[in-house]
C-alpha cells in the first residue's frame, strides 16, 4: 500500500493482504533494528454456516447507523473500503463489519477480540 524509503537506506512497506492467512512463525532478526519477520499458511474456514437472520438484523443495523450521518458511507469507504455483499460475501461483509466496529467505536479489548475470532458465525454472534 505504501513505501517510505529512510535515510540510512532501509524501507518501511505498509501492505495488505488480500485472503486470510494464518501466521505459523513470527521472529525478529538480530541486526535488523527490530525488522518483523513471518511465515504464514492459507487459511480456510471450516465451519462457513451463517445464521441468515442474524446476519440480516446485523446489516439493518449496521446500515440504520450508517444512514444517520450524511456523508459517512463515502468516509468508511475511504478509510476501510467499501462494504460487501452481506448476502453473497458474509465472511468479508463479517469482516468489514468488524473494521468498522474498531473504527468507529472505543471498544478496547473486545473489538481485538471480535477480529481475533476466526468463524464469521461468531463473530457475528459478537458484534
């Protein structure tokens, strides 16, 4: 997403991933200055059921929220991307939800913990 090339020679790359991945090893390099290094294998949910109507009283809500403010769909779609699907996606629409919970909210240990979640089930469940 992002490249910042400093003084003494090194980059600060800012990415985004674009599918689920689990991190199987995390480790810092010694004489890197702290540089973060990881490996990471596909992820797959294995449970995909969606309780369909909790997912609709999710999106009612979320949208009701979003028609207060004017302006502010165009604002979360700047900073978090515009919303999917819900019926076609739920997991990235889940996702998305999640972002914008965090985003928006003060919800401390309890927004880490919606996004920590891995089955779209719960989390939805969550929010």
């Amino acid at each position: 997403d992002e490249c910042e090339f400093l003084p003494d020679g090194r980059a600060l790359l800012k990415a985004t991933l674009q599918d689920r991945v689990k991190v199987t090893k995390s480790w810092v390099e010694e004489g890197t200055q702290g540089l973060a290094y990881c490996t990471f294998t596909p992820y797959e949910e294995e449970n995909k059921a969606v309780d369909e109507q909790e997912l609709k009283a999710t999106v009612q809500l979320s949208n009701a929220f979003l028609e207060k403010v004017p302006g502010l769909c165009q604002q979360i779609a700047h900073h978090i991307g515009e919303q999917p699907d819900p019926s076609s996606e739920p997991m990235r629409w889940s996702f998305w939800f999640a972002a914008l919970v965090t985003t928006f909210s003060r919800m401390g240990h309890r927004a880490v913990v919606l996004l920590q979640e891995t089955k779209t089930c719960e989390r939805l469940k969550m929010a």
